[in-house]
C-alpha cells in the first residue's frame, strides 16, 4: 500500500471525522504541499453550523500557508504569481480561489474574484475522487494548475503568514480610495473609521486603515480580550457595546468629528443589522464598507431615506483580492514591530484535536485558531 495522507473531512454541519486519502499523482502544472498551518475562518465556523452554503463532505481550510513537496515543471515555472520561480522547499500561501479566466467577470473586474465558475479551497471542490486532498486541514494539500501561489520568506513566522488571505481581504480598502476626490469626500488623509466587530477581520482592518492614513479609529467590540487586542492594534478609542447605550456611540462619533460623522465605517461583525448603526454614524457622502454577512440568515429594515438624504455609499464586498496577497505579505512583514499579528493567533491544534480546534474558535475568548497537522 501507498502512502496515507491524514484529513479532517466535515461530513455534514456538525460532523468532522478524520480520514486518510492515497499519495496524489501530480498532473501537469500542479503541486503538492505540504501544509505548515491553515487558519479556522468565520465561514468554516457558519459552514460546522450549518449556516454556509458549502459543497458537502469537504476538506476545509482555505487561509493556508505551506511549503512545497513535489512540484511540476510547468508549475515551477509559471504557478508564482509574481513570475519567481518556484523549487522544492519553498514556502508559499496560496489564494483559495481558482479563477476561469474566461468569464465576463474574469474578464472585467481585474483583481478580484468574482468568477462565474470559481472554485475553492475549503469550499467546493469535491473530495470524492482523486486528488481528494483540497482543503488546508490536512497534512498536504494538492494545488491545481491555474492556481494563484506567492512565494513566502522563510522568516516570516507562519503566525503572521497563515494571516495572508484574511490581509488581502482588506484590499476593498484600497479599492474604496476610488472613491476619494479633491472634494473632501472619501478617504481623505486624516479620515475617520469605525471598525464594527474586533475579531481577527476586525483587527487586521484597523491596521490597514491606520496604514492609509486614518487618524481616528473607532474600534466597537463586545468582549474585553478583543479591545485589548485592539488597543495594540492602535485604535484611538474602543467602546464596549455592551457597556454603552448604541444612541451614546453614535453620538460620541458625532462629538469627535465636529458634528459630521465619519468618513468610513466597516461592519467585521457578521451581523446585518448593524448597518442601520452605521448609517447614522456616517457623515454626508460617507462610505459603508460590508464584508462579513456571508450567510443568508438574516434580513433586517433601514432607512434609504439616510442613504438618499446624506448622499451615502454602501459598498459590499465578498471576497480577498488575488492581486493583494503580495502588498498583505510585504505590508505585514514592514509593520509586524507596529502591528501584533502574530498575537492574533490564539490556539493551535493538530489535526487529532479539529474538534476541539472549531468549538475554540466559537468561544469569545479566542481570536485566530488555526490547525497545526
């Protein structure tokens, strides 16, 4: 018999068994690594809960950091996304979406991932048939041709690189300075934010604001570990929501902004609702940035009159952007004296402990738990 590649397989919402799958034959243009971390995101956890729409039995694991094992020719090549050329050894992270290339969206939404036959890593590839091995929460992981992989630095510590897909999400920041004019408006230097939510999102959203330039930030969070964290984060000021009446927040925005609002607020929450806060929050012609309502669980009223009336943006976006895995890995590496990264990976577990590893990462206690196989 060959060798045995050991998988956490999520069965059903609610049921994780471990199983072992054959050695994978590498088809051109593919490699194989062999998985160093893979990070437990918030769509894993509405997918064990049954709230996320995924392709069921799955591998999970799509935040995952890796070193090469076996590579082909072709993929040495071409598979690095900045044009290096790859080798047996190398570290690499690996964008969890694999675009057609073909499709309208592919075709004209440069950057990010939209794609109409998308597949995903920890999502909706099928582990029924060979390679099975498609998801982070094993001990290697198959990467198929057309792949987007960037090259890691050694040194970087893999608390901070298995963080490259949740930073290349807040690539949607930069997208929204398409939206900055010399009219004041948008993310002017100086801008203020309210960040909704302070879990790991919430966090690395703080960092990337204070990066562009954000000289009050707003962190809004419920429990006490995550507004510490966020104090080391810099935020200019935390608010406890369970301590403070939301008509009080909206009017402390109010009081330190001149009576304005803020340019900018970011919903890291995964609650709907909370938009309705964050309207009120902005001022004319302000940005409300969705990134975290994943799941189609809840629907909730607001008032367009507040979006018409103070000429309002509402910006979604689902997804990272593949163009940012370089700038997230270069920006965490210059700043990881300013910004704690590492420290928002809380728990680590082996692939024997998954179990324990998801019901961790649905405790308030924990930040970033990642599986260590």
């Amino acid at each position: 018999m060959g060798r045995k590649i050991k998988a956490a397989v999520m069965i059903k919402p609610g049921e994780i068994q471990l199983r072992e799958f054959p050695w994978p034959k590498l088809e051109e243009g593919s490699m194989l690594i062999k998985i160093d971390m893979s990070g437990i995101c918030g769509t894993d956890k509405h997918a064990y809960r049954g709230r996320k729409d995924y392709t069921f039995p799955l591998i999970p694991g799509h935040e995952n950091v890796g070193v090469i094992v076996e590579i082909t020719e072709k993929a040495k090549k071409e598979m690095e996304f900045s044009g290096e050329i790859l080798k047996e050894g190398d570290r690499v992270v690996i964008c969890p979406d694999i675009l057609c290339g073909k499709c309208f969206f592919c075709r004209h939404s440069n950057g990010f991932t939209w794609c109409e036959n998308i597949r995903s890593y920890g999502a909706n590839l099928n582990i029924k048939e060979p390679p099975y091995i498609t998801g982070g929460w094993s001990e290697y992981m198959y990467i198929f041709p057309g792949s987007f992989v960037y090259k890691v630095q050694k040194r970087m510590p893999l608390e901070m690189a298995v963080l490259t897909e949740p930073m290349a999400g807040t690539y949607s920041i930069d997208k929204l300075k398409d939206f900055t004019s010399f009219s004041s408006e948008g993310l002017i230097p100086g801008f203020s934010v309210v960040i909704q939510g302070l879990g790991p999102i919430g966090l690395i959203y703080i960092a990337k604001a204070k990066l562009l330039g954000a000289s009050k930030v707003i962190a809004i969070g419920k429990y006490q570990n995550q507004l510490e964290m966020a104090k080391k984060f810099k935020a200019d000021y935390l608010i406890n929501i369970s301590k403070i009446s939301m008509k009080n927040i909206i009017n402390f925005t109010k009081d330190i902004t001149k009576g304005r609002g803020v340019e900018l607020v970011i919903n890291c929450t995964g609650i709907q609702s909370v938009m309705s806060d964050g309207l009120e929050m902005l001022r004319k012609g302000g940005i409300f940035l969705e990134i975290s309502a994943i799941t189609n669980s809840e629907t909730f009223p607001f008032s367009s009159y507040k979006v018409c009336i103070k000429s309002l943006r509402i910006i979604g976006m689902s997804n990272c952007a593949y163009i940012g895995f370089i700038p997230a890995l270069e920006l965490m590496k210059q700043y990881s004296t300013y910004f704690p990264f590492e420290k928002i990976v809380t728990h680590k577990y082996p692939l024997e402990k998954i179990e324990e590893a998801i019901n961790k990462s649905l405790e308030s206690e924990s930040l970033k738990v990642v599986v260590v196989p």
